[in-house]
C-alpha cells in the first residue's frame, strides 16, 4: 500500500490525481522490468489480498512513542491533552441541556437562539477538538465560541425561563463566580439576593435582585 497526503494537503484534488494517474502510467510501463503493478484500491481489496497471501503477522503490543509536531500539537494522550478544554466543553454541555429543558418547560420557543450553541458543540466534537490536537488558535477559536454560546442561552433562554416560571424579575445568571467584582450589580441602588441553583452536574449562581 502506497498512501498519499496529510493534513490540509487535498486542496487541489485536480493536481494531485493528475500527478498520480502520471505515476501510475510511468511506473507500469515498465512492467517488462519489474513486478510492480501500481493501481488505486480500497482498504478492503488491499487487506483481501493480504488475507488471500495466507501469512502470519506480528502484533505490536508496546507502547507507542509519543511526539508533538509543534508545541501545543501533541499527538498522542488523547484522553489526557488540554483537561481545561475537555472540562469546559462537559460543562457547556450542561448549561446546554438544561436551555432546553427549561425552554420547553417555560414555552418560550427559543430553538433558533440556541441553533449557535448547539453548532459549537457539534463542532468541538471533531477528532481534531475534543482530543485536544488541534493548534492553539483553533483551540481558543472553540473556548470563544462556546463562551458565546453559553450567553446566548444564559440570556435569551434561561433567565426568560425563570422569569416567566418564577415571575421574578430582573435576574441575572453568573458566570463569574471565581472573581471579586461584578460589573453587572456594581451601578445597583440596592444589595441583591444571592443563591444558588444546585444541580447533579453543576452550580448556577442566581442574582435576584
């Protein structure tokens, strides 16, 4: 089997059949020379006649070795490779599952607010995303884009469910909570109500003032 390509090398798919139909014509016109007979093929017609060659074949049982292409492009430790991304993507779940319980708790038909959210989290389920070997900027590209998508449904979605269900207004849904300041109470003309909202997954802080 000859493979051909990587990563962000098919751009021009004419220019590389073409090269490859040239390949393969020169390389069997010498078929009177050697036993090559070069044609494209599929992984299962390729391990069919490895199959028919009846052979036996090693197992590699060790460990493979790991390497980074780059320094934030570390391509083995899947499981383990950017914890703060992997953490942030299972929290964005939650608050994401739970916009739409409350949104058709409350009734609001506010599916097309959350569209964008469910978007990042589809995309930040690529190979190249969640295992965390994409390169940095793609990285902060998919932070920024759940970050957006959490208050979309903070905003639009939740604080409107617990306004309708609870008819307290106005609320506020913090995200803040690692902090000392808070920019949204800071003008208020009178001290808010703190409490939380306990889940099985997480906390949400709920500011009612």
């Amino acid at each position: 089997m000859m493979t051909m390509g990587s990563d962000f090398h098919y751009q021009n798919g004419h220019g590389w059949f073409k090269n490859l139909d040239k390949l393969i014509k020169y390389v069997n016109a010498q078929v009177n020379e050697s036993n090559v007979n070069v044609f494209y093929s599929t992984p299962s017609c390729y391990l069919y006649a490895l199959n028919q060659m009846n052979r036996s074949w090693t197992t590699k049982e060790d460990d493979f070795f790991p390497y980074a292409t780059n320094e934030h492009s570390i391509w083995t430790g899947y499981f383990t490779s950017r914890p703060a991304l992997k953490r942030y993507e299972r929290y964005s779940n939650n608050i994401l599952q739970i916009a739409r319980q409350l949104n058709a708790l409350a009734n609001l038909d506010r599916r097309n607010d959350l569209f964008r959210f469910s978007e990042s989290m589809a995309i930040i389920q690529h190979h190249d995303a969640i295992t965390g070997t994409e390169w940095q900027h793609v990285a902060d590209d998919y932070v920024q884009r759940l970050a957006q998508g959490i208050d979309d449904a903070l905003v639009s979605v939740v604080n409107n469910a617990y306004h309708k269900l609870l008819s307290i207004t106005p609320h506020y849904l913090c995200q803040s909570l690692n902090i000392s300041q808070c920019l949204i109470i800071e003008n208020q003309h009178r001290v808010p109500t703190f409490f939380f909202l306990k889940d099985v997954k997480f906390d949400l802080f709920l500011c009612l003032f």
